[in-house]
C-alpha cells in the first residue's frame, strides 16, 4: 500500500500482492484498522482469505487466524494465501528435525 496509515484507508478498496489483486472490506460496525481479504468481486465463503489487524502501537498486522505478526501488509496478505496444508507439512518437518537432533548414537571410530 502507498499510504503508511491504515487508518486513512478506505472501508473499501482493492489492491494488488505479488501481481494478484485482492478485495479489502473493512467490517461496517468498525473505524477501526480490520479489514476481511477476499478474492476481487466475489464474496463466496471459499474465496475469503481472512481477516488483517493492523496493531496501533507495534504498527505491525496481526493475522487474526494464525495470530502471527508482520511488519508488512503485503507479508501479513501472503500469510493468508499459504495453502491449507502448510501447517501440518511444517509440523512433521519440526517432529522430522526433532527426530534428528535426539538421536545421539555415538559417531563411529
């Protein structure tokens, strides 16, 4: 985004990450920095992406699924396009790593 603060952002507007636009609507009973991501003209449940907390005082935006915090909008929108099945690939990645840092066999002579 061109604008550095959220606040002034429009209750509507679309934008483009990564050359992929996306639709951002704020929720009507806020004025607060919240905002639903959506595929562009279609508000059908599987093309909600999810929705962006811009934090006040860190001035980072908190993915409310996730609760991860990125110091970018763009990076917050690449956070909600990560397929499904990443969090189970990186689970058995971290219990793959796990696996091989405790297995202490002594090394060979």
């Amino acid at each position: 985004m061109s604008r550095s603060d959220p606040q002034t952002w429009s209750d509507i507007f679309t934008t483009t990450i990564d050359t992929v636009p996306i639709e951002c609507i704020r929720p009507s009973d806020t004025d607060r920095p919240i905002w639903g991501i959506y595929t562009p003209g279609s508000y059908r449940p599987e093309d909600y992406l999810g929705t962006l907390h811009a934090r006040d005082t860190d001035g980072h935006w908190h993915v409310q699924a996730t609760g991860e915090r990125h110091a970018s909008f763009a990076d917050a929108v690449r956070t909600l396009r990560r397929p499904p099945t990443r969090p189970h690939e990186r689970a058995r990645a971290t219990r793959w790593v796990r696996s091989l840092l405790a297995d202490v066999r002594p090394a060979p002579p």
